[in-house]
C-alpha cells in the first residue's frame, strides 16, 4: 500500500497548498465567497459538478447499483436532472442577481421581510449536509489507513476547514477543480471499465443477477418520486448549489457551463451503478451495499491505480464538504448574525460598518467547521440527518423560492407564511410517520403551496418600487459589486 498512500499523501498536500494560494486572491468579500463571479464555462462546469458529486453519489450511488442493479443510478441521476432544470431554466436570472445567498434574493423579491426565517432553515440545512460529508470521512480513511471513526472525521474534516478558511471560493473552486478531475479518472475511467471486465462483462453480469437488476424501473416508481422531489427541487434552491452559481463570470456561463456539468452527472450516475452491479456478481454476499465500492477498489485494483480511486472518493467526499461548509458559514454570517447586528448587505462590498469583511467570514468558516466535526463525531445516523435536512429544505422553501420567481403575485405575507407552515409541517409528520417516511415531503410540500396562494391572495400585492427594483437586478442592473473582467486562471 506504500504507493497507495503516497499518492493519497500528495493529494492532500495539494488540497492545502491550494487553500494557501487561494488565501492570496481572496483580499474582497466577493473575492472570497463567490470568487468574484468571474469563473470561466470550463471551471464552472468542473466545480459544479463537483460539488453536487459528493461521497453519496459516489459510494452510495455504487451501494445502490450493487442493492438494484441499473435502477440505482436513479438518485444521482435526479441530481443531474435538478442541475440541468437549474441551469436551463433559473441559473441565468439567479448570476444576474448579484446577491451572496438564497435569503437575500427572497428580501430583494418580497421587500426585506423574508429572509430571517428561510436564513435559518437554509442554515440548518447546509449545517447538515456538511456533517453529514464529514462523516463520510471515516468510511475512506478507515480503508487507506485502519484508523479510528473519531481521528479520521478530524483528520477529513481539519483538511476541509484549513483550506476553505484561508482561501474561501477561489480556494475551493481551485481544490474543486483538481477533485474534479481526479474523479474523471478514477472513477469513469479506470473503476468503471476495470469492475466490468472482471465482472466477466455485461453478458456475464446478465446471466449471474436476477432479470430485476437490468430493469431501469427495478428500484419502484415511488422510491423515483421521492427522489424526483426531494434531489432534483433541492439541486433548485440549495444555498450550496446556488454560491456556486453566483460565481459564474455571465449568465451565459452559468446556463451553459451548469448543463455540461449536469450532463456529466447522468453519466457518472449510470457508471455508479454499472460498477454496483458488477461488485453483486463479484461479491454476491456483502455485509452491507455501502461495503461495495471500497471492497471492489481493495481487491480489484493494481497498486497506484487503487490510490488514485480512493482519491477519487476522498475526492467527492471533500468537494460537498468544503462547498456546504462555506454556504453554512456565509448564511450564518450573511443572513442570521448581520441581522442581529442590525447590519444588512446585499450585493455590495459595504455592509454599513467599517469592519473586515473577509476575516469575519474566515472566522465564520472557522466556526463553522469546528461545529461541523463536532457533531459529525457525535452523530450516528448520517441518513436520518441528511433527510430531514433536505425535507426542511424542500418543504419550506421551496415554494417561496420558485414562487418568487415564476409568479408576480407573490407577497412577502405569503412567503413567510409558506416557509412556517412547510416547515412545521415537515417536522410534525416526520415525527408522526417517522423520519425516513415519505409523507412529510409530500403533505408538507403541499401545506407550503396552499398557503403560499392563499395568504398571497388575501394580502396587498407587493409594493411596485419593490418589484420594479426586482425587475432591475433581474436584467443584471443595479447590483453594486459587477463582475471583474475576466481573468486566464477562471476559463
């Protein structure tokens, strides 16, 4: 394993001289928590995907191929269809608006009165999502190194923060970009090939698994629903996935760049689980589904090549953690304790006191991140966390999110409304029907809508100065921080 772990070794060195060079480019507020909004279509779509392919996609999506067979591709390929919807449909209105979070677009939308309450379901729902990528730590480091879960959450988790902290989104983007990569390699072109052929080929894999595992439907129409609901509408409002957005150079960036990104995850979906499969006709009795990617990597692969696989996984695993790590940060900082303080920004560098900006965010992220190992350490069930994060996400905002910017009738009443009543309502079926039920998404889902049409209705329609400033950051006017020119490191 000697060569294994060098190669991992020099992967993380990268990853931290990284953050210290990202830390020489971040001297702005814009600079570092959106990387200027001067990143290029090639390393937006690198980032991008990065970050929506984290160790769920990567490790999950192969338990899930390996538990389903083809149909397992179904929750990353969600993913790639939210991606796809966001970029086609929304990315361009969102880079147009030149904010720095979710909550800041809704008070621009609804006239300042929205943002508190979503600030503090977005914040919950980033909290989670980065420990629940810290955790997953434990898993890889215990195959590279036989460590304990604790010290390997720490070790994982230490690289993240050290490296976001100090260089914020120029520093993860860059860090993104080489995951990126390195993912391509590892996974797409030497897992995938690698596993089919000693798997004995697809006609091998045909005649050894049950006709069910080659059924594109095979997981149930339900289990797609749900994922339809809750990945691909979370991929549409997630203050993670939308800092990404935020740092595209142009609309036409993050519309183009963002569809690449999101084709390149269809594909890493079905590679998920066509390796999947083929580790159930290799090792037809593993302990757990989760086990097949990191048994398949241990005994299938050359020496070098296995390093560069666990890389890959470490890889997806850093890329979620570090991009949930700076959205919980900079909503934590930008929309719940500058509220506090009576100080709010949106969109410029001034925020109204003369303080340092970027040192308070790196202070943030500091925090943040401490929190985040902490509760990682101490937390057991990683898919009920994560579950309840995305139903609060999905549940309360999501109708406040797209109805502000699908329907003009919309008031801030209503939005409040919608984001309480979805919210509470996820959280009282989740604890009548059970966590890992579907029906709190659903009714919750449905309560949010109602009264988001409703209570807009029965309340004055927003003001008109409020929605025509609205119409002006639309059309990309009005912002205060514009993009810089573009730049040779952000093609």
């Amino acid at each position: 394993m000697a060569v294994d772990y060098a190669v991992i070794i020099v992967y993380l060195a990268g990853m931290l001289a990284m953050g210290w060079w990202g830390m020489r480019r971040a001297k702005s507020k814009s600079e570092f928590l959106v990387a200027g909004r001067r990143l290029g279509p090639w390393m937006y779509s690198g980032t991008m995907a990065a970050i929506v392919l984290g160790g769920a996609s990567t490790i999950g999506g192969v338990g899930l191929g390996y538990q389903y067979g083809l149909s397992g591709a179904w929750m990353v390929f969600t993913i790639g269809l939210g991606l796809l919807a966001l970029s086609v449909f929304f990315s361009a209105r969102i880079a147009r608006l030149k904010v720095y979070t979710v909550s800041e677009m809704l008070d621009l939308r609804y006239g300042g009165r929205a943002g508190i309450i979503s600030g503090v379901v977005m914040w919950a729902y980033t909290l989670m999502l980065a420990v629940t990528s810290t955790i997953a730590y434990a898993t890889i480091f215990d195959v590279l190194f036989d460590l304990n879960r604790t010290v390997a959450i720490i070790l994982g988790g230490a690289i993240v923060v050290a490296y976001s902290t100090l260089g914020g989104m120029w520093s993860i983007t860059l860090t993104d970009m080489v995951q990126f990569v390195v993912k391509t390699i590892g996974v797409l072109l030497l897992l995938l090939p690698i596993a089919v052929i000693k798997a004995g080929g697809f006609s091998e894999m045909k005649a050894k698994l049950p006709t069910e595992y080659f059924d594109p439907l095979g997981i149930g129409g339900e289990t797609i629903f749900t994922y339809v609901l809750i990945y691909t509408f979370g991929m549409l409002i997630g203050q993670d996935i939308w800092q990404r957005v935020f740092t595209a150079r142009s609309d036409r960036t993050a519309r183009w760049g963002g569809t690449v990104a999101g084709t390149y995850c269809l594909v890493y979906a079905i590679a998920g689980a066509v390796i999947g499969t083929a580790a159930k006709v290799m090792y037809p009795k593993l302990p757990s589904a989760d086990a097949a990617f990191a048994t398949i990597v241990k005994d299938e692969l050359p020496v070098g090549v296995r390093g560069l696989v666990l890389a890959a996984a470490l890889a997806a695993v850093m890329s979620t953690s570090s991009g949930a790590l700076i959205a919980c940060a900079t909503v934590a900082n930008n929309d719940i304790w500058s509220r506090l303080r009576g100080v709010v920004s949106r969109g410029g560098e001034a925020s109204g006191e003369a303080h340092d900006e970027v040192k308070g965010n790196r202070v943030f992220i500091l925090v943040m991140g401490v929190g985040v190992i902490a509760i990682a350490i101490a937390l057991n069930n990683v898919v009920e966390a994560l579950t309840v994060a995305y139903n609060l996400l999905v549940g309360g905002l999501l109708v406040p999110i797209l109805g502000g910017l699908l329907w003009r009738r919309g008031t801030a009443a209503g939005a409040l409304a919608a984001v309480s009543v979805g919210g509470v309502a996820v959280i009282g079926l989740m604890a009548t029907y059970g966590i890992l039920a579907n029906e709190p998404v659903y009714y919750g889902l449905l309560a949010s809508l109602a009264v988001y049409v409703i209570v807009s209705l029965a309340t004055k329609p927003t003001d008109a100065a409020v929605l025509a400033a609205w119409r002006e950051r639309l059309a990309g006017r009005g912002a205060d921080d514009p993009a810089p020119a573009e730049e040779p490191v952000a093609t």
